[in-house]
C-alpha cells in the first residue's frame, strides 16, 4: 500500500530519534520513497549519516546546503510529498507548527505541504498532558492534521505513563491502514494482459512482434497499489512481478492467453486487455526444424483466437472491459470500426467525468485531451467539458483537432498550458 509513495520524514529533538531508523527502514522495505528532514537539535540524538543510509538520500537539515549554498527547496518537497510523517514530534515543534513558526526548514516544509500531515508526538508525561500542548495537539487536528498516539510505559524521566512515541511497527501499520481506506479498486478483482504472443512454426522458430509488456506491467502494479486483486496473464517477457497483490499467469500463444484469461474473466470486475496478441497463427507446426532449401517457403496461416472479442461476448452488464488498438494507418476509422465489431458502446460525457472523478482520486492531475465527434472525424474541442474537468482540478496539458488560433486563444485562457496541432488518435 505504501509502494512507490513519496515520504517526507522529520525528525525532531527527541530521545525517541533513534526509532526513526527503524520507522525508515520499514517504509523503505515496503517500497516508498523516503526524504528525511531534520531539526538542529535531533543531530544530538541521531547523525544525519545513519538516516541519510537508510533513506538511500541525502538528509536536509538547513535551507541551504552548507557544502556548495545551493538552497534546499522547502516548496518542491512539499508537492513531491504523498504524506509527511513527523517522528518524533516534540512539544516544542508541535507549539511551532500550531503557530505557524517557521524558524527551521522542516517547519518550513510542513507549511508547505500539500499533502496528509502524520504527527507522532514523543515527550515527558506531564509536557504530553500540560494544557498548552493538548491545546496545540487539538488546533493542528483542527488544521487537518492526523496524530499517531502515543503509548503507555517507562518515559526517559523514569516515570510510567504516556509520552511514548508509537513504535516503528504501529506507525507504519496506521499509515497502511489510512491509505487501505482510501484505495478505489479495494476489494476489487481486475483482470491485466500484458507483452506479445509466440505462435510456433517449428520447434525454434515462431511467428511474433515487438511487444516488451510494459504498459500492460505498470497498469497491474497501479490497481494493485489501489487495492486491487489483480491476475495478470502475460506474454513471454523479461520483466517482474513485484507487488505482492498481482498473480501472475505466464502464457506464450494466444490459445493460452485466451484460455487462461476466460478463466479468469468470469470473476473480474475489470479486465484491460493490453496484451498485443497475435491475429494468425500456423495451420500446422512442423514438428522438426524446417530446413534451407532452394526456393521460397509458404506458411498457411489461420486466425487466431480473439480474446478480446470472446470476452465481450460474455461480459456482464457490471463489467468493465478495455481494449487497445494499435493502428499504423486510419487509425479513427479503425478504432471506430473495431468498437462496432465488438459490440461495445462509446462513452457518454458522464461517464468520461466520472472517469475523471477517479483520475483525480488515484492523484492525476494532468491529462491528454482529445476531441473526436461521433462519426470519428476531428471537431473542435469541446470548451464545455474541458471546463468541467478543470473545475475537478485536472490540468489539461494539450487538445487535439484544433483548426483555428481563436480556439487556441480560448483555451489558453481556460488553463490549458499547451497545444497539440494535426491530427489526433482516437481514444
């Protein structure tokens, strides 16, 4: 659930310091990026060396780098950030950060970010249950920020009761447990083909394309990292399976790829087909290497079977199903052509903003806009719906099918940072 998000960690003056070791390690062993930022008064407690270690980055500790003066941008990481996690906070960085100080470059940060704000508070008893820190602990929840409570047992003063910094364990748990919450596709089940197809003339020889499995890679590990049980049947293919939520089915011709995703189909909520499969196949499959001889060979060839097709014979009314096209020539046409073979239906302008809904949900803030009317020629963009999509908060990087400078003008008015001219692929 954490994999591939980025982590801003600060670390405050606190005997509790060292637990930030651990807590790094563990959200690095989970797969995040982790940034660290800390105190002048943490460096009695923790060496930036160790963090830095751990962290596999250079550790930021001062508005600018001391070695070279280049400045340490407080605003570009709070953007870069998914989620900052304070840990430990002292009382005394707690009483800033509810008072808007800004003295240091991690209280910087922290009024510069935009992302959820994690506090874990680390301190004395009788400073935890003092009425100015419970006052400035409630202003920050008030502000949206989200305390790790602290635990019961033996404080650094010697007495017992509460103070504790949560552990590195319950910390990262807490973390997992807010993200689960949030996951779109939790609890679903998505069916993802990836890479080509073999289909064999002889024992060494076989009828391929140029498929790495890439795309079809990255879209099965982003629904697993938004909760989704994914099974992906793929292609021969050199690349791994690292999310522990994606099952993977390995297959080398079309009839196993059809096989293996027909079965899995059945179940699925969503199924994105993005393998590219081969159309034909050998009538027959020497059984021996076919040997040079003098003259030309010809190989009959036989269609194969079309997965993509066979599934949309089958799907459900509340089954998502997603195809790809690859055109080297009229590919509006092509791609119009092939949604009326398989039956499927165009999308209406709701279902792209509910579409658009979710982008922003997975943390999308930019797309590719493109206008094609109904009988698949270009027409010019479509003001009102690019409208609606930026009053979502989704940058429009760039529109398609756009023939006169005025409708140019009237875009780059609306928010939209670039054009695109000529011709535009259907989506």
């Amino acid at each position: 659930m954490l994999r591939d998000k980025n982590i801003i960690v600060g670390v405050t003056g606190s005997i509790a310091a060292y637990k930030s070791a651990f807590l790094i390690r563990l959200l690095i062993k989970r797969g995040a990026n982790v940034k660290v930022v800390m105190t002048q008064s943490s460096l009695d407690f923790i060496t930036p060396l160790t963090l830095s270690t751990l962290s596999r980055n250079p550790v930021l500790i001062d508005f600018t780098n001391e070695k070279n003066r280049e400045w340490n941008n407080h605003v570009d990481l709070g953007i870069w950030a998914n989620m900052m996690v304070i840990a430990p906070a002292s009382a005394n960085t707690i009483a800033k950060m509810a008072n808007g100080i800004c003295d240091n470059l991690l209280l910087a940060v922290y009024l510069a970010a935009r992302c959820k704000v994690y506090i874990a508070p680390a301190m004395d008893l009788d400073m935890y249950k003092h009425p100015s820190t419970i006052n400035n602990i409630n202003r920050l929840k008030s502000f949206g920020n989200i305390m790790i409570n602290p635990g019961k047992g033996e404080l650094a003063s010697g007495l017992k009761g509460e103070g504790r910094m949560a552990e590195p364990e319950e910390i990262v748990a807490f973390l997992e447990h807010e993200f689960s919450n949030k996951l779109i596709y939790k609890g679903k089940k998505v069916l993802v083909t990836a890479g080509p197809t073999f289909e064999p003339i002889d024992p060494v020889r076989f009828i391929g394309n140029f498929s790495t499995g890439k795309m079809g890679f990255a879209i099965a590990e982003e629904f697993a990292n938004q909760g989704a049980e994914v099974t992906l049947v793929c292609g021969p293919n050199y690349l791994e399976t690292i999310h522990p939520s994606i099952k993977r089915i390995d297959v080398s011709t079309a009839e196993e790829l059809y096989e293996a995703s027909t079965k899995v189909f059945k179940t699925c909520s969503i199924a994105v087909l993005s393998a590219a499969v081969a159309d034909y196949k050998p009538k027959k499959i020497a059984t021996q290497k076919i040997k040079k001889s003098e003259g030309g060979k010809t190989i009959e060839l036989i269609p194969t079977k079309d997965t993509l097709s066979e599934l949309g014979k089958i799907k459900k009314v509340n089954q998502i199903l997603v195809g790809f096209a690859l055109e080297t020539e009229n590919e509006l046409k092509n791609a119009k052509d092939k949604i009326a073979k398989n039956g499927w239906q165009e999308n209406t302008d709701k279902d792209y903003l509910e579409f658009a809904k979710e982008l922003k949900d997975l943390g999308i803030v930019e797309i590719l806009f493109t206008d094609v009317d109904r009988d698949g020629s270009l027409t010019e963009p479509n003001f009102k719906a690019i409208k609606k999509l930026i009053d979502l908060g989704i940058q429009i990087i760039a529109s398609g099918g756009i023939s006169d400078l005025l409708s140019i003008k009237k875009l780059n008015n609306m928010g939209v940072s670039a054009v695109i001219l000529g011709k535009a692929l259907y989506e």
